[in-house]
C-alpha cells in the first residue's frame, strides 16, 4: 500500500446543470482553457509539493483514471469509486469518510469543478493549520453573483461563523480546505471511517456544527475562483468573458 494521500480532489458529482455537457464527459473532465478541469487543481498541488492524491469518481467515472491514471508529473494517484462500488455518489462528507482510511490525518480537499489556477497549496498552510489546534480550515471567496449571501463569515480571530449577523459580511466557500481526520467523528460524523454502508452525508451541516464550538478557521482567497456549474460560466472562461 502506498503512502496515505495529503489531498483528496471530489470528482464523483453528476454536473445536472451541465447538461447536455456532462452526458458523456464528467464535469471534472470538461476543457477549460486547454485542460480538464480538474488538471488545474492537480497541478497546484503538484506546485505547492504534494506527492499523494485521492479522488473520489461516480458517474462516468472510469474516464477519470482513463485520463490521468496512476501518475500525473510528480503526484501518485489513487482512487475510491464510489459508483462502482455503491451505484452513486456519497455526497461530499460521505464520499471524504469513504476514503478517510486513505487519507493522511491532516489533508487538503478541493472540488474538481471549481476553476482557482492561481491558488497555492502550500505545505506552509498545512504546517499553520497543524499547530493550530482546529479541526477544519477554510478557504472563502467573495460571493458571486449565483450566490449573493454568502455561506460563512471570518470573526476577527480567523475563526469561521456559522451565520454571521445581520450586517457583518459573508464569503462563499470556495471548497477548498484543510482537515483533520478527527473533524469526520463523533459528535458530527456517526459514519465509521472506510463509510462500508456507504451511506450518504452533506458537509456543510457537520461544518455548522464544527464552527458552533470555534474549531474551524477561514481566510478570505481573492484569486480568479470560478464555480463551474453551468455551460454560460464554462463558456465564459473559455472566451476570456
């Protein structure tokens, strides 16, 4: 068995509002800019020293190691299909549990259909986050038009709010984060690792939960951050609009 993975990039979503786009290519795979999608967050990792990642697939999901396979320059790929092995996608936390065996005890996330060529993956955050003693370490961006309230605010001492107060600002998150595999057990998380039922579980509950007892941190990201969710915003970072 090889060495467990420091990143885990989510490949396994279905991409409904892709369609027709992602009937035959998942969304991960669809060409931004001359590349799969995907490739741009496997090529941070690569920069920021990363050597082990996991990606999670379902629908359409033997395309993706099709398309990278095992290595890509300097990273060892793995792979937990959750399609094959339970007909669908284990939703985010579900699919983290499912792999969590795999994974390191302190571990980048990031969703392959989210657009951030200038983010840094950097072994300096992770050292941060490490000795900070949080559970969960997020990543915020400035809210998008599709997504005007935002989803978490950032206290003054970093730490991440739930539901930040009228008034007080609110980012979206970007999906990327860093984790500890402690975050994903009791009292948020009654999945056992390796998640053999594979049941399903939404993220953002056990992040409410985390950040309700102060043991989740964020920072705010200003990069080019694109959510490609549908075909307009797709098209858009491939014509330069």
């Amino acid at each position: 068995m090889g060495a467990r993975a420091q990143a885990m990039v989510l490949a396994a979503g279905r991409g409904e509002r892709m369609r027709p786009l992602t009937d035959h290519t998942p969304k991960p795979l669809l060409d931004v800019q001359g590349r799969p999608l995907m490739q741009w967050t496997l090529e941070a990792l690569a920069r920021g020293g990363f050597h082990d990642v996991l990606i999670n697939t379902a629908w359409l999901g033997e395309q993706v190691p099709a398309r990278f396979g095992e290595r890509f320059g300097s990273l060892a790929l793995s792979y937990s299909h959750e399609g094959l092995d339970f007909g669908g996608a284990l939703e985010t936390a579900g699919g983290i549990v499912r792999a969590l065996p795999s994974l390191a005890d302190v571990f980048w996330v990031a969703a392959g259909d989210v657009f951030a060529p200038q983010f840094a993956f950097t072994q300096e955050a992770m050292v941060r986050f490490e000795a900070s003693g949080r559970l969960a370490h997020l990543w915020l961006v400035p809210n998008p038009d599709h997504n005007p309230r935002g989803d978490f605010g950032i206290a003054r001492d970093g730490t991440a709010i739930s539901r930040p107060a009228e008034g007080e600002p609110s980012h979206t998150f970007s999906t990327i984060g860093l984790y500890r595999a402690e975050f994903f057990s009791p009292p948020r998380c009654e999945i056992a690792p390796g998640n053999a039922g594979g049941a399903k579980a939404a993220l953002a509950p056990m992040l409410r939960s985390a950040m309700a007892d102060g043991l989740v941190s964020a920072e705010l990201y200003e990069g080019a951050w694109t959510d490609v969710g549908t075909p307009q915003r797709l098209a858009a970072l491939n014509t330069g609009d």
